[in-house]
C-alpha cells in the first residue's frame, strides 16, 4: 500500500514512467459486448425499426426544418 503511494508521486513529479495499463469500468466493457451480440442478432429490418422509432421519439416535439412552414414573429409596433 505505501509502495503504491510512493510510486504515484513518483509518476506525478515524472521520476518514473507510469507503466499501467488504462483500465476500463466493467459496466463500459460488458456494455460494449452486450451492444455488439445484439446487433449481431438482429435482422437489418429490425434495427431500421429501431432506428425509425428513436428518430420519431427524438424529433416528436420539434418541426422538421424543410417542411415550410416557418412562422415569423410580428415586429411592428402597434
């Protein structure tokens, strides 16, 4: 424990090069796999409904740019 202090300062005031491997959290690595695997499973039809539902969900609230109908704010004063 006292060894691994003493190496962190020494990494910290460049006395010794820190030689670790970076780690990655166990919830980011299973995700990945998980993420990968399921991919693999579905069907291309399937991850465009996927894909199609999340857009509609992501842009629900908000008018798409090109539909033409733009309203414009009345700047006269009265």
């Amino acid at each position: 424990m006292i060894g691994d202090a003493i190496k962190i300062a020494r990494i910290a005031t460049d006395e010794e090069k820190d030689d670790r491997e970076p780690v990655k959290s166990a919830s980011a690595e299973l995700g990945s796999k998980g993420g990968r695997a399921r991919a693999a499973t579905l069907s291309g039809e399937r991850r465009r409904e996927i894909a199609r539902d999340a857009a509609r969900i992501r842009w629900k609230d908000q008018t798409p740019a090109r539909s033409g109908k733009k309203e414009l704010k009345d700047t006269t004063q009265e």
